[in-house]
C-alpha cells in the first residue's frame, strides 16, 4: 500500500472510532470511581494490600498499558511477586526490575504452560492486537482466544481477581468487530465465575506508543485538539488507566462484578494520596 492511501485508511479508522466513541451510549453497570472518603484511605488501604504479600501476572506487559502497569506495581510495591505472562522474554536495565520473574509461552499451546498461571491472587490481561497489524482473523485469534485460554487457566490456577482491559462502547451485539469482540471477551470471562472480576473500559488511549500507529495518532491529535471537560469523556491517558486498576485492587470489594466506564477511571485513576510504599 501506498504512503497517500495508507494515510487515508488511517484517516477514515481514525473517524470512525471518533464516531463510535462519541456517539456510541455506555452502559456503566455495576462500579463506580472513587468517594472523597475512599480516596483519603487509599494509602492507608495500599499499606493493607502490601500487608497480605499477595502475587500478580501481568498478560502485555510488552505493550503500552502493559508496560507503565508493570512499572507502577513496582514502584507502588503492591506484590510480593510479580510475574510477566508473554510469549517472549523482555529485557530490562533498570534495578527496580531484577526480581520481576517472566514466564515464557506459546499462546498456540497454551494448555502446555498451564503452571505459568498459577499460583497467582491477582491477574492483569492488557493483551491485544490491532486489525491493521494482525489482520481481521489475527486480531480474532489474539483479543478473543488467547485472552479466554488465559482466563481459563487463571481461574484453574487459583485466581482471585481478574482484570480485564476492554474498550468504551464495547458490545457483543455491535456491528464492528473491534467492539463485537471487546464486548464477547467480556461476556465470557464473566462465564468462568472469578471471585473478582474487574471491567476497564476507557475511551482512546492518550499515549506516545513505542510503534507508530496512524490511525490512532490523528484520534490522540483529535482529542488532544478539545477542550479537556470534554476530550476527558471520550479519551484518558494510560497512566490514569493503570493507576485505576491499582487503586480498584487495593480497595476491598463484596462485588463479583464490577465494569468501570471512562468517566469511572478519570475519577479512580485521579484520586489523591501518596503514591510510594
């Protein structure tokens, strides 16, 4: 494909998630973002979470979300064990990361590697692809089957929590794919009964991606371009996502369920209180 017609498919993806996220009407569900009263015993709760030495993995901690979700339990000191789930082997320079431990799989085998999931509270499944990179039937195969395979074999190996990064607008019912299978992954997750099973469904992802991506850059741009009462509706950047998820985590919860919206996530991922143990 050419330079000009690769930039007027990523021009009309790009205005087609705009349309979808802007017009699409979410469905909150159950869970909700933070009172003023929880966010002033976050450390407090963080300090309690640290005290019970409980384990994590990380599913994409090679992609964007994956990898700054990976540097904050490390910096949070959240985990008495971290380990990453992924089908190569990630190098790090930095100390901070000399105990993370790394599990290598086949995710076309995974059955195979069935002990790499247990042993584990909490788990964190940022896996994906794009349609673009993996084609229409790759992207099925990524974002719907290994997420399922991995979910199956989570709550075999014993875990408790599950966290699942899903998309604004996602719905089985919907007429495009990326939603179509956003929302199915999401159905039949809940299928398998976790203890605790976390729903993160942000809007456009404000980051600076490692691989450049088009479509998604002129979305950013788009959002980026708004004024922020609004862009924040429909968009939040992956720090905000990530410090949602671990502010879910720490915050007990008598929910089996719970799907945070964009809206939910600006609010839990803003929430104050120190950071550091």
């Amino acid at each position: 494909m050419s330079l000009p017609a690769a930039l007027s498919a990523a021009l009309a993806a790009a205005v087609l998630v705009i349309a979808l996220l802007v017009l699409h009407p979410e469905d909150a569900g159950p869970g909700a973002g933070s009172s003023m009263a929880e966010t002033e015993a976050l450390p407090r709760l963080r300090e309690d979470f640290r005290m019970q030495n409980k384990s994590v993995f990380i599913l994409g901690a090679s992609g964007e979300t994956g990898r700054v979700l990976l540097k904050e339990i490390l910096e949070q000191g959240l985990f008495s064990k971290v380990t990453l789930i992924g089908r190569r082997k990630l190098t790090f320079d930095e100390e901070a990361y000399k105990n993370v431990n790394q599990e290598v799989v086949d995710f076309e085998k995974l059955d195979d590697y069935a002990s790499a999931f247990q042993g584990h509270d909490v788990g964190f499944c940022c896996l994906g692809t794009t349609r673009k990179k993996a084609g229409a039937e790759g992207f099925v195969h990524v974002d719907r089957d290994y997420v399922l395979k991995s979910a199956e074999l989570a709550k075999a190996g014993g875990c408790k929590h599950f966290n699942l990064l899903s998309s604004k607008g996602a719905d089985k019912s919907s007429n495009f794919l990326y939603l179509q299978i956003k929302g199915e992954v999401e159905a039949r997750v809940e299928e398998l009964k976790f203890d605790r099973y976390s729903i993160f469904r942000p809007g456009v992802l404000l980051c600076d991606r490692q691989e450049f991506r088009p479509g998604e850059w002129l979305v950013r741009k788009f959002f980026g371009s708004l004024p922020e009462s609004w862009a924040s509706g429909h968009s939040v950047p992956v720090m905000t996502v990530v410090r949602a998820m671990l502010n879910n985590a720490v915050r007990p919860s008598d929910k089996k369920k719970e799907l945070l919206d964009n809206e939910a996530i600006q609010d839990l991922g803003k929430a104050d209180g120190s950071l550091k143990p």
